[in-house]
C-alpha cells in the first residue's frame, strides 16, 4: 500500500465530511487507505460519517486521548509506505496527494513533507515553512520577531528545505518514523509537530516544503483566549524546551523560561480580562449579518445556496467588497478554487464551499444547512 491518511476527530463532523469528500478526489489512482480516529466526539461523528464514508476506517475511542496520542493508534494500525497526517478542518487539492508521493519517490532522504497551506482568505499560512525553535529563535519569536522562525527568507513557488512541518499536513516517510519513533504523548495538543519534525532532522532526514495548496481553516472554533488553550499550548512549549535544550545553561535557559511563562501570563491575564468585558457586555459582537455572499457555479447552485443564504438570514449580492465567495465544488475543482481565490488577494474575501450532495455551505466560521 503507497499511503495511509490519519485524520484525529473531535467534534467537527461537518469540516470532516468536507475533508473526507475532497480525499476522494485526491486518492483516485492511488493505492491508499484512510483512517479516522475519534476522540471521543460528541457530535455523533462517528455514526453520521461511517453510514457515508464505507470505505474509511474509524476507530472510536472513550475519552479523548489528545492528538498526539490519537495520532498514534492510527499510524500503528496503518499499512502504508507513506503515513499523511491531516487535520480534519482542510480541504486538499486534487493534485496535492499525487505531488506529494511523486516528490517523496524522487528524494529519498525526504523523511516529512508539508505543503503550501492557505487561509479562508486566500493567504498563504506562515506556519507552512518554519524553522527549528532554537533558544534564540523561541526568543525572538516570542518577542514579536517571527522571520527567523518562519523562514520568511524561502520563496512560496518552489519546493525548499525546511525544518519544520505544520502537524495540520504531514506527510511522513515510513522509514524514517520506524527509524525515529512515532508522535510523543508527552505532547497532548501542540507542539508534537515540531518535536517529530526536529527528532527527523537529527536522524538524518531531511524535511521539505511542497508548494502544493491546501486549505486549513486553522481550528477557527478554537477560543484562543480560554484558560485551557493558554495552559495547553504554552506547556507544550516549555516540554518541547525542556526535552530538546534541558541542557543548557541557568544563564542561558532562563530568559527562555521567563519569555515563555511572561506569555503565557499575559495571554491569562488578557483572557481573564475578556471573560470580564463579556460578563458586563462591553464586547460587541461581529454582526455576520452584514457579511455578503456571492456565489459562483452552476444555475442550479446558484439556486439552492440562494435558498439556504435565505434560511440562514443571509442574502446574497451580485458585486463583493466584503464576505464569503461560495465555490460551487462540482464547477470548480479544489485546485482551481485555491487558485482563483488566491488570485484575489483580498483580507476581507473569504472561501466558502458549496457540495450539491450534502447541500451544505462551509464557511471558517460556521455551516448552513
């Protein structure tokens, strides 16, 4: 078998079901599996997708074993020369899984492989490219210089070599994760990405960057301002310091120590902060009823998303400064939407696919029946 695709599931059965939808197209000719391992959803994941998806394999789990960890049961249980793990909120490009193996055959030392991920909006995600968090990376990074870590010097139209691969598309050698070990569930969500992407470079293997699109709606439900965000992602940064550079010096190691928890304080503090403008009702919402819609497909999509915009409180406009472009995917490929869409080069425009079969528009933010 050339490919196993792992994708960890909790609670977004919808973006799932898109993701699922768009493998399809992408796993045409390939000799390939997909695995899907819930963690323990509760949004009935399981049930909806399997009666859907006869053809992948779903493991359901009791509680919530984290991602990496989850992660992990896939890949043990997986057959393929090749292991992608993909985060269930992206939608690939029909030629992305082919570009991909036909670049991992010709360079045999290439143990990962990421791809060029883009936003909603059509801008190439930073987290694409990035370089290994060394002490003085982590630090200046920290202090809102990010070029360095983001290997901002790499150019976005060629395959380059890179250190570390985003965990949302990873696309991993079989040799190389025999040879180096599989996800460490010291990690329970963040930061596993860059430690297995950092252990492949000191095994000897080199890690690339492929400029291939996807789209990643980077876990838009994610409350990056909640308690358990904050207390979650900056303990995987002290785990990833503390396994990789423990040995450093007090002097040099200190102010490391003291970025990362000075961050990790004042993200506490500004939600803290939040949760109390919430509480007296200083926040104003967004209003997404004054977001526009237009909508590019065939008559007849046009005609069932112009019924469910109006189900939803929406109505959709003919000229778009501001909202979504919904993306009738039986008109258009995955690939020719990323590609128009990029082309727009517009922060207020966003992607939102149509699927005729489920009847469905998906935007970052929310899902329209």
């Amino acid at each position: 078998m050339k490919l196993s695709v792992i994708i960890v599931n909790y609670n977004v059965r919808y973006y799932l079901e898109q993701c699922l939808i768009s493998l399809q197209k992408a796993l045409q000719g390939i000799d390939a599996e997909v695995i899907v391992v819930d963690n323990h959803s509760r949004d009935d994941s399981v049930a909806y997708l399997s009666a859907r998806f006869e053809q992948v394999r779903f493991i359901k789990r009791n509680h919530n074993l984290g991602f990496s960890r989850a992660n992990n049961v896939g890949i043990r249980q997986s057959q393929g020369e090749y292991v992608l793990l993909l985060n269930p909120d992206t939608v690939v490009g029909e030629s992305t899984l082919r570009d991909s193996l036909a670049f991992m055959d010709e360079h045999q030392q290439a143990g990962g492989l990421g791809v060029r991920m883009i936003h909603p909006n059509g801008r190439d995600a930073m987290e694409s490219r990035r370089g290994v968090p060394t002490p003085m990376t982590a630090f200046l990074k920290m202090c809102g210089n990010g070029k360095r870590y983001y290997m901002t010097h790499l150019s976005w139209d060629k395959p380059e070599r890179i250190n570390i691969i985003s965990g949302a598309f990873l696309m991993l050698r079989r040799a190389a994760i025999d040879k180096v070990g599989l996800l460490d569930e010291d990690f329970f969500m963040y930061g596993e990405d860059i430690d297995l992407s950092f252990r492949l470079l000191k095994g000897g293997f080199e890690n690339w960057y492929l400029p291939s699109r996807i789209l990643h709606y980077k876990g838009e439900s994610t409350q990056k301002t909640s308690f358990r965000y904050v207390h979650v992602f900056y303990d995987a940064m002290l785990i990833f310091f503390r396994k990789h550079y423990g040995h450093l010096s007090f002097l040099l190691s200190f102010p490391i120590k003291t970025a990362i928890y000075g961050k990790a304080f004042f993200a506490l503090l500004s939600a803290q902060v939040e949760r109390m403008r919430k509480g007296l009702g200083f926040v104003i919402r967004q209003n997404h009823q004054d977001l526009d819609f237009v909508i590019k497909g065939s008559p007849e999509a046009v005609s069932d998303c112009w019924d469910i915009l109006n189900r939803n409180g929406y109505h959709p406009v003919c000229e778009l400064q501001k909202g979504y472009v919904i993306y009738d995917t039986s008109t258009y490929s995955y690939d020719e939407i990323f590609r128009m869409h990029t082309m727009e080069q517009a922060d207020e425009k966003y992607i939102a696919l149509y699927n005729r079969d489920t009847h469905m528009i998906i935007t970052g933010e929310e899902v329209m029946l």
